[in-house]
C-alpha cells in the first residue's frame, strides 16, 4: 500500500486554511507597513530624557509606543503565521526573522521608558498620574509605579541587566544536556518496530497497550538521567539560586513573592491551591486503584498511568461536524457567541490540516486588529482533535471579545487566566458528548478523559508547584541542594500524590531533575488555578441562568483592564478563597464514582 503524503502548502484547498486578510492583503501589503514601521523606531531617541517635562510629554511617548507596538504586533503576526502555515518557504523565514531583528531594535531604543519613568519623584509620580493628559495610560502607570521599590540605581539596574545571559547558564546547560547530549538507545514497541527513545517517543511508548513496552521504555530512559544526576542536580540548584539572588537584589522578601508580585496574586492563593489539593487526594488515589483494577494489575506503576484504560473510539468526526458540535455545546453562551464562532470556523479563522512544512499541534494567535486565528492539524479520526478545537477556540474568542471592549493597551489577558476560557470551553464539549453518547464504552472513555485531565493539570502541576516551594524555601534558609536532598524531597510528595497502593519505582526520584518548568519557577500553578477556575465556572453557568452567563462574558472581554484575581471575581470565583479549587475536585470525585461504575 503506498503511503500517503501531506500535500505541499500550494496543494492545499484555499478554503481549508486561514486568510490573513485582516491583517495585510498581501506580503507586498506587508513589506510596505514594515518598512514604513521599521524607520518609525528611531523616533524613540526623541523623546528620551523628556519624559520628567511634563506630563503632557510623557503622554506624546506612551501615545508614540502604543502606536508602534500595535503595529508591530500585526507585522510580527503575519509573518509568524506565514511562517507557521509553511516552515520550508525561505521568503516566510527571511520575513521573521526581519521583523525579529527589527523588534528587538525598538525594543532597545524603548528601554530607556521604564526606568525614566520611575526615576521620576513620589510627588511628580502622582502628580502625574492625577493628570488629565494621561488619564487613558492611569492604570498601566499605576502598574508600573508598583516597581518602584523594587527598582535599583541607574548603575545597579545596569549591572543586572549585563547579568541577564549569564544567569539563563543553568537553563541552557539543562536544555544542552537533556535535549542534545542525553542518548536514551532504541528499544522495539508492540508491533516489534525498532524506534529511537527519546523524548516524543517516550510518550508513545509509556502509551502502549504492552506493559512490558512501557515497563523497559521507562526504566531505559530514566537510566540516562540517573547517570546525569549530580549533574542535573547542579543545574537546577543553579537556577533556584538564580530566583533567589533576583529576588533579594530586588527587595522581595523571596522568590515566590517576586514571581507573584506582577499578577499581584498573594501568596494564600498558592497556599490555598495546595492545600486544598491535599484535602482531596483520596480521590487520586481510589481512581488509580480504578485503573489498577480494570487494567487488571497486581500492582501499579507510574508506567501505567498515561495508556487509556479504554483504546481510543471508532469515531469519525469530519470538520463540519466538529465545528457543529463545538458550537452546540457552547450554546449555553448565548447566541451570539455561537453565531462568531461558527461563522470564524466555518470561514477562514482556522488553518485546518495538516500540509508539508506546517507547524504541528495547535494554537490560538489573537491580535487586536485581525482576526483570532487558529492553527490545528485535525484528524477526523481523532475524538481528542474535536477538543483541541474547542480548546482553541476558547482562546481565540476571548482574544475576539477582549480586543472588542478595550483599548489596545488593555485588551491582552494574562497567562493567569489564560487557560480559563480553553479549558471552559471543552468542560461545556465534554458534558455535551456525554449526554449524546450512544454507549457506555463511550460514555467511560469521556469520563476517563476528563479525569486523566485534571489529575494532569491540577493534581500534577499542584505537586511541581509544592516542590518549587518547597525547594526555594530550603535554599533561601541555606540548605545545599545536593541530588540526595532534591530526590528526598521530590520521594516525599510522590508518596502524598500517588498514595500508599502505588508502586512507586526508585527511579520516578529521579523525575524532579528532568522537569523543563523548574527552570521557569512558580509558573506551573497557574495551570492548576486556571483549570480549576474553568471548572468551577461552567458548573455556574449550566446551572445558573442569564447572570452568571453575563458576568462569564463580561470575563472574556476584560482582557487586562483589571488584575487577574478581580476579573475572576467579578466572573463568580474568588481564587483568594479553596472554595473553586475545591469545587473542581468535587467534580473529580464525581467523574471517578462514574468511572468506576461504567467500567
């Protein structure tokens, strides 16, 4: 049978990709904005060293900025998806890579904004900010004044910034290591295939439906890692002890407060996070003992937790009916919520399939000015692709609402809530297919994809983010991190996580050194308080009425005109308060009692 090829971009069905018209027309439209936009960055020199004359200077600056920016944003835009949609034609990569060298000029020749800005007297600071010729700029002023305190001296400021590269060493070494230097060997799957290890596969492998693929993919590729351990260790002291010496250089009492203190999230909000995880992880374990059980072990490993209990449906979904059904299940958003998206989808929005050279996975790349572009590499034969789509789709429908309601300067949402609207949207699919599904085969897997989410996505980011506290807290008290005391601790919240019943293999200890988050600390939490909030907040819209779909609605357009905590509160869920995180681990437990009576 003669395999068959993804057609090359110039093959490929207009109707099936994006049009990129809202942005520029044509890349001949594009390089006329460029190089109108590129010989507009030197104008920043003007206003340098100006910026204490009045405040109506200061506005001409920020005005100036904005302005640049905004269009920066959709050159920078166009050409990355250019890019994205075809990686093998050399005109997109020579259009990014100018607009990348060309940003990073404005970006130097703008530096001097901030710590002007700052610079400024407490008495001209809020003179300036009661100023009517900065009204629209109050509140990103407001924000940037918050740094005071913790921004230094001209020379000090200088000395941090000529640290910067050499303080990404720990991270770049890790990446060095594990993602050229580390080789993990060939090893065969259940069809007898011969296949390299590495870290994709490794995935693949740890789903084989044979246990004895998945027993030797996981002790194989963790050999490598226990050969590197002291190694790894050194790195990822290394960056820990990078957080800290930022955070005490800037005056924060430690790390976790610095990395907090932009989203202006206290730090109950993650203490709260963990504990209420905790509360709940008799759940976690009685479902690994569900899987145990109809996987039909004697014992469980952590080998045994990513291959679906159920293989994957015999279900064909044809883009059409995808889109349908995403639509559908969004209805309780009202009509016209459903009638943007089924127009964007079923219009030019999405970049649908695969083609040669084409990016994989699947984003969402909203801007202001065009349209929320998505990118997908759908398969009609894959359920989970009709999730993806509705993930995507979240994404780009609260970039859609965002750049609707506010300002340019004030319509582009946080990582903080972020995955709220994603992770919402398929929360609504998931109930939908439920309530339409013809089997209990189909039915359990639903549920069994939705609690193999959240234990990814709460539970197991909870616990990374419980160890980077934990971590920072040893060093920042001068405790060494050695190999030993980081596997220590790492072993301590496997036991707590996994549970008495779980076997938990010497070398899982191991997994803490080969986490690319940990170089990026307090982070991973986010993911967890973003798919709790998504939970707690379509069980208030599905049982709630037109209020709780308006105050949702009201979320999407918020962009950041508003701290992430209030914009959640003013939605209907108080992060500062367990109740939400709670509230999507009751809904946990609930999909485990129905698991394990499907099954």
């Amino acid at each position: 049978m003669a395999t068959k090829k993804l057609l090359p971009r110039s093959k490929v069905k207009p109707e099936d990709t994006w049009d990129l018209a809202s942005l520029f027309a044509s890349d001949k439209a594009w390089e006329t904005a460029f190089t109108k936009w590129q010989k507009q960055i030197k104008k920043y020199a003007t206003f340098c060293g100006t910026l204490g004359d009045s405040p109506e200077q200061l506005a001409k600056c920020l005005k100036f900025d904005s302005k640049l920016d905004r269009e920066g944003e959709r050159i920078g835009t166009y050409a990355f998806l250019k890019t994205a949609g075809d990686a093998g034609d050399s005109s997109y990569q020579r259009m990014i890579g100018r607009f990348e060298n060309a940003a990073s000029q404005a970006a130097q020749a703008a530096s001097f904004i901030r710590p002007e800005i700052l610079s400024l007297s407490a008495t001209k600071l809020k003179k300036y900010l009661a100023s009517k010729p900065l009204a629209h700029f109050q509140l990103a002023l407001e924000r940037l004044v918050r740094y005071k305190p913790h921004t230094l001296t001209d020379g000090e400021e200088k000395l941090l910034a000529m640290q910067s590269e050499m303080s990404g060493a720990a991270q770049q070494a890790f990446s060095q290591l594990t993602d050229v230097d580390l080789k993990f060997g060939d090893m065969k799957n259940e069809k007898g295939q011969t296949i390299e290890l590495g870290h994709s596969s490794y995935s693949a492998f740890l789903n084989s439906p044979k246990r004895a693929v998945r027993k030797q993919a996981f002790h194989q590729y963790h050999q490598q890692y226990s050969a590197h351990e002291n190694t790894l260790a050194a790195t990822l002291a290394g960056s820990i002890q990078r957080d800290i010496y930022y955070a005490r250089a800037r005056n924060f009492p430690s790390a976790r407060e610095a990395s907090l203190f932009a989203d202006n999230v206290p730090v109950s909000v993650y203490d709260n996070l963990i504990k209420a995880v905790h509360s709940k992880l008799p759940a976690v374990h009685r479902y690994l003992d569900i899987r145990r059980r109809k996987m039909k072990l004697k014992t469980i490993h952590q080998y045994d937790t990513y291959v679906p209990i159920l293989s994957e449906l015999n279900v064909r979904t044809t883009w059409d009916k995808a889109v349908k059904q995403v639509v559908e299940a969004l209805a309780p958003l009202g009509d016209e919520y459903c009638k943007v998206l089924d127009k964007g989808l079923r219009g030019r929005w999405c970049d649908r399939f695969p083609n040669q050279g084409k990016r994989s996975g699947a984003f969402s790349c909203g801007t202001f000015d065009g349209d929320p572009y998505i990118l997908m590499n759908y398969q009609p034969d894959v359920l989970n692709h009709v999730f993806t789509l509705a993930h995507e789709a979240g994404h780009s429908m609260h970039s859609y609402y965002s750049a609707g309601k506010q300002s340019y300067e004030y319509y582009d949402y946080t990582i903080f809530v972020a995955e709220v609207a994603s992770t919402f949207n398929e929360e609504l699919l998931g109930k939908y297919l439920f309530d339409r599904a013809k089997s209990d085969k189909e039915r359990a897997y639903l549920v069994n994809r939705a609690i193999d989410d959240v234990r990814g996505t709460i539970i197991r980011q909870t616990m990374f983010a419980e160890f980077e506290k934990i971590t920072h807290a040893l060093a920042e008290s001068g405790e060494p991190l050695t190999v030993d005391c980081l596997k220590q601790e790492y072993h301590k919240l496997l036991e707590i996580y996994f549970g008495p019943d779980f076997v938990l293999d010497p070398e899982l200890d191991l997994e803490c050194l080969r986490i690319p988050h940990f170089y990026s600390a307090f982070y991973v939490y986010k993911y967890a308080t973003g798919m709790s909030a998504a939970i707690a907040l379509s069980q208030r819209v599905l049982h709630g009425g037109q209020a709780e779909v308006d105050a949702y609605l009201s979320f999407l357009q918020g962009g950041c005109s508003k701290y992430p905590l209030d914009l959640l509160r003013d939605a209907g869920v108080d992060m500062e308060n367990p109740k939400p995180v709670i509230t999507a681990l009751e809904h946990f437990e609930t999909l485990v009692d129905q698991l394990d009576g499907l099954l």
